[in-house]
C-alpha cells in the first residue's frame, strides 16, 4: 500500500462538541434574560453611568488603587532585601511586620487606623507634634492600610523573585567588585522581574476591588458613591451594575497592560514570544484569500 492511498481520518470529540453547545445555550439563555428582564433597569443604568458622583468616586478608586500599590511594591522590595538579610534582627523585623499585616483582615486594618486617634491623639514630638485627626483624614487612612497591607505581599512576592535567580549571578557579580547593593539591584531585580511581574499585575487587580472597603469609613470611592445615589433613589440593581460595569472597564485595562509588561520582561525566557492581539488579528488578515478578479 503506498502512503498516498492512506487517507487518516480525525478523531471525533463528541463530547468537546456536546459540552461547547451546552456552554453555547447556557450563555444566550443568560443574556436573554439581562437584556430582557425589565428589573435590571437598564434605562437607569446608562443615565448613571457617566454621572458627575460615580465619575468622581471612579477617580478616587483608581488614586487610591495607585498609591496603595506604589506604596506597596516599594515596601515590598525594601522588605524583601531585609528578609533575604544576614543580619537576624534586620530578618526578624521584616519576618514580623509580613506576619502582622498578613495575619489580620485588611478591613480591620482600615477601621484601625481610621480609628488611630484614640491611641495617639497627637503624632509627633514635643513642639513638632500634629493633631492626629487633622492629620490622618479618611483618606490616609485608607491608603495607610491598604498600602502597608500591600507591602507585606508584594514582600512574599519579591522574596520568591529574587530567591528565583541562579546564585551564581550573585557570585559573579561579588567577584567582579560589585557591592551587595550593586549586585540587587543591576543583576538579580532584572532577572526577577519575569517571575515578580505576573502576581503583581494580579495584586493590582486585587487592590482596585480591595478598595471598595473604605467605604466603612465613608471614603468615596466608586462603591460608595453608588451606594450614596441608590439610598436616594432606592435603585439599588442598576446603580451596583454601573459600578460592577467600572470595575470591569478597569480590570480590564490593568489586564492589557500586565500582559504587555509580562512579554516585554519575558522576551529573554523565550524564543518566540506570545504575539499581541494587534498581531493576531494582522495574520488572520494576511491569511484571507484576496478575492478574484
């Protein structure tokens, strides 16, 4: 028989198929029932959508998702080294302070510091001492707990980070008369970067519906400015929606950029990166027959 009279037929996956028209109806039955359901209120959903209060507390969602992860990502790193430290008391202290932040709820940890006032009435010393409630607003108060909060993470992160490159890089680096701080700082965060970046990415998403907890304390955010709207006008579905259709408008965005930060730091771990969806959809046109004269 010659290869040519062979015809090899394709496996069949009834299954596959069985459970992608499951998938398929599951999913029109769901939107059916949004774009039909006359409670979901959707009249009311667009004319909030781009009102002045949720834009307002959209923006305060955001800024305090940036400062919180700023705040985070740099006590990360700083307690990370520590950790990674010779010294035992320097070790301990940042053992400590991951322990203490991670082992209690972060909305504790909001209302506490909402609340320093009643253990240290005036922050400074002597003459140079302030008024604690002119001083720690609402709003610091947020971002204080949701950043420290962050930093004990993003700790765990950058440890496994730099734990994750080869020791011997260090050990060149020791022998061409580089100092410890040089070494971190110009050869391991750079190779850690591919391994720090995709739980960072994911921290940030966490941290932007994190955020929605300071509305205990009366910070408005995009959550609590809805929920100040719906109290007034008692549509509470639709007003939870603009805000749930924020937050995905957002998630969203924070997930294209951590894939573009993801490729460029994993272009050294890998020959042929991931392509972009630009250049997916740049081969899919290339592929189309052109149509015949």
């Amino acid at each position: 028989m010659r290869p040519d009279d062979i015809q090899a037929i394709p496996a069949r996956h009834p299954g596959r198929w069985a459970a992608a028209a499951a998938v398929l109806i599951l999913g029109l039955a769901l939107l059916y029932s949004f774009v039909t359901n006359p409670r979901f209120e959707w009249g009311v959903v667009g004319e909030y959508f781009f009102s002045t209060r949720v834009l307002h507390g959209l923006w305060l969602t955001i800024e305090l998702t940036v400062i919180s992860m700023l705040i985070g990502i740099a006590l990360g790193v700083l307690l990370a080294v520590m950790r990674l430290s010779l010294n035992p008391m320097i070790a301990g202290a940042a053992w400590f302070y991951i322990w203490l932040f991670r082992g209690t709820p972060v909305l504790v940890q909001i209302l506490f510091w909402f609340n320093i006032t009643a253990l240290y009435p005036r922050i400074g010393f002597g003459d140079f001492s302030f008024d604690a409630n002119n001083l720690i607003s609402p709003f610091v108060a947020a971002i204080l707990a949701l950043g420290l909060n962050e930093g004990a993470y993003m700790a765990e992160i950058v440890r496994a980070g730099i734990v994750s490159v080869d020791e011997g890089q260090s050990e060149a680096g020791a022998a061409l008369g580089m100092s410890r701080l040089q070494i971190m700082r110009r050869i391991v965060l750079p190779q850690a970067m591919r391994v720090i970046v995709p739980p960072t990415g994911n921290e940030a998403i966490s941290m932007l519906k994190t955020t929605s907890l300071v509305s205990v304390i009366a910070v408005t955010d995009l959550l609590y400015s809805v929920q100040l709207i719906y109290a007034a006008n008692y549509r509470t579905i639709p007003l939870l929606l603009v805000a749930s259709i924020w937050y995905l408008i957002v998630t969203t965005v924070l997930s294209i950029g951590q894939f573009y930060i993801e490729r460029h730091f994993g272009r050294s771990a890998t020959r042929n990166p991931r392509p972009t969806p630009l250049q997916r959809l740049a081969r899919l046109l290339r592929r189309r027959p052109e149509p015949s004269a």
